[in-house]
C-alpha cells in the first residue's frame, strides 16, 4: 500500500512508461511498482506491528539520524541561497 509523502512528476521515454505500466499489478500505484522492483530502502516505521530487536532499533536509529542531518545540511543550502 502506498502512502503519499509528496510527489515529483518524472518525464520517461514511452518505451519506459510501457514497461512500468505493464509491471503493475492490480491494485498498485506506481510508486508500488517502483518500491517493488527497486527495493524500498529505508525501513518504514510503518511496517512494524511487533516489538524490533535491538539490531533492528539501532538501524532504524541510525537512518532517521541520517535523514535529519541531511535535512538540516538542505535547510542550509537553501538560506545561503536564498530561497530559504
């Protein structure tokens, strides 16, 4: 099941949007697709229904402290841009 965290619209040759298209089972979003095929990467705290092991918890630990610090480093960018 997809759940919409913001979208970008992509341009893709015919021939590459045929192909997705046809990927597609019923039932999933493009973006389910995608997720399919390429992996989803970081885990979803989403897709936890049980308790996580302690090696599970330092992962998911790991990745939101990643995900903030490259947040902070785009806020960054964007005030010496200016478009902040």
């Amino acid at each position: 099941m997809h759940i919409c965290m913001g979208s970008k619209t992509i341009s893709l040759e015919d021939s590459a949007y045929t192909r997705l298209r046809a990927a597609k089972r019923s039932g999933e979003s493009f973006s389910d697709v995608i997720h399919r095929l390429l992996g989803k990467g970081e885990p979803s705290l989403l897709e936890f229904t049980r308790p996580v092991d302690r090696q599970a918890a330092d992962k998911i630990a790991e990745a939101v402290a990643r995900i903030k610090q490259e947040d902070i480093e785009l806020q960054k960018r964007k005030i010496m841009e200016g478009g902040g």
